[in-house]
C-alpha cells in the first residue's frame, strides 16, 4: 500500500488566488512527521513546512499552511496569494519514527501552474 | 550555508558502463540518501546509510549498490548501466532525530542519460 497519497497530478490557480494541494498518508506507527517539499524546474527540492503528528496546531509558515486532519490521515497543503514563482512540483512526504534511519517516503507529486 | 553536492548536474553514460554518483554533505549529518525520481512516480529510496560503512536497502535496489567510506560522502555505482536506469537521482542527508524536523538537505540531482 502507498504510505503517500497525491491524487492531483496537475493543478492551475491564478495569481494571487489560493490553492490546496491534497495529500493523504498510510500509517500505523503514532509518531511520525509529515512534510511539504517544493521542487521548481531547476531540480533542487526546497523545504516548505512540516507537521508532526502530535502537534496540536496545524502547522504555518508565510504563505504555506498545513491543513491537518489526523483521523482522516490528510495532510493538504494550502498556498495563500499564490505567485507566478510558485509554479513547481510539490511533493508530500512522512517519515515514520519506527524506521530508525528516518528515510521519507515521497508520494507522487503535484504539478502546480499559477496562471498570470 | 549548509549544503549536500552532487559532483554532476548532467551525465551521459553508454549501456554496461560502470557508473558512480558522488555526494558530499558538510553538515556532520549521520544519515545520508539516494532517491530515484521519475515522473509520475516521485521519489523512490534506492539505499541509505546511518553510519560509515554502514547501508541498507531501500525501495528499489536492484541494479545499484553503494559506498560510505567516509561519513560526508556516499557514493551510488550502478554496476552496469542500463537504459532504464535513465532518471533523475537526488542525495539527501539528515540528522537522525525525529525531533529535528528540518534536518533533511538535498542536492541538487543528478540527470543521467543512459544510452
């Protein structure tokens, strides 16, 4: 079974609207973490937010807002204000503490085009 | 500024070749990536190491093994390049605390073309 879920191959918004992003997770193990990755054409994967399971808040940082819904095991990213620098390829992923080494698991990532 | 490198942006290699992925990372981290990325499939775990000499298989690792002499670089072979292992491959590494939520860096990818 996928640990990682993104059921959104493509997403068009326009300018200055918002956006979100789906992403839904598969696990039994109750700590683990959960976070967004932006990958713009260049290539280089960008840090965007994270999310541990026992964080009681949903997580935000400038524009990007994690919408957490634990018993629903979602986890859908949510751009504010989009621009035209945002289009990229974002990528959901969750590391499970019981791994040991703490390798993610990367679901199969959203094309995001902002729209002029 | 803390970083991973990947010594090649772009590499073209024949089939059968013996090909090595270099990564080097200076942040100290103990656990270190590499991931195959392909379209329409994300990021899949091709190995990791937690420690010098250390590995363990990922996800997919038929075809590749890997090398950590040091503990700032971690090398991919492909022991005889094929055309499907044409892809995108990206190092990370990471500190090994859950607790530390930003302690994943990546490279910036290696794009190799087997022909």
């Amino acid at each position: 079974a996928q640990k990682i879920t993104q059921t959104q191959p493509g997403m068009f918004v326009q300018e200055k609207e918002a956006v979100t992003l789906d992403c839904t997770y598969d696990t039994s193990d109750p700590s683990y973490g959960l976070f967004w990755y932006k990958q713009p054409s260049s290539g280089e994967m960008i840090f965007l937010i994270y999310q541990g399971s026992y964080d009681q808040q949903n997580a935000t940082e400038g524009r990007y807002s994690l919408n957490f819904q634990k018993a629903r095991k979602s986890a859908n990213l949510v751009i504010s204000a989009s621009q035209l620098g945002d289009s990229a390829m974002y990528f959901c992923a969750m590391r499970e503490q019981s791994t040991g080494a703490n390798n993610l698991f990367f679901g199969t990532g959203t094309r995001l085009t902002v729209i002029p | 500024d803390v970083k991973v490198t990947q010594s090649s942006r772009y590499l073209v290699k024949r089939t059968g070749e013996k090909v090595f992925l270099e990564c080097v990372q200076d942040m100290d981290h103990e656990n270190m990536f590499w991931y195959r990325q392909d379209p329409g499939l994300g990021l899949r775990l091709i190995y990791f190491s937690y420690d010098v000499k250390m590995k363990e298989k990922g996800d997919i690792p038929e075809g590749y093994s890997v090398s950590r002499e040091k503990k700032e670089r971690f090398s991919l072979i492909l022991e005889s390049a094929s055309t499907n292992q044409t892809s995108m491959y990206l190092c990370a590494s990471s500190s090994p605390s859950v607790g530390q939520p930003y302690g994943y860096t990546f490279g910036s990818g290696t794009r190799l073309t087997v022909v």
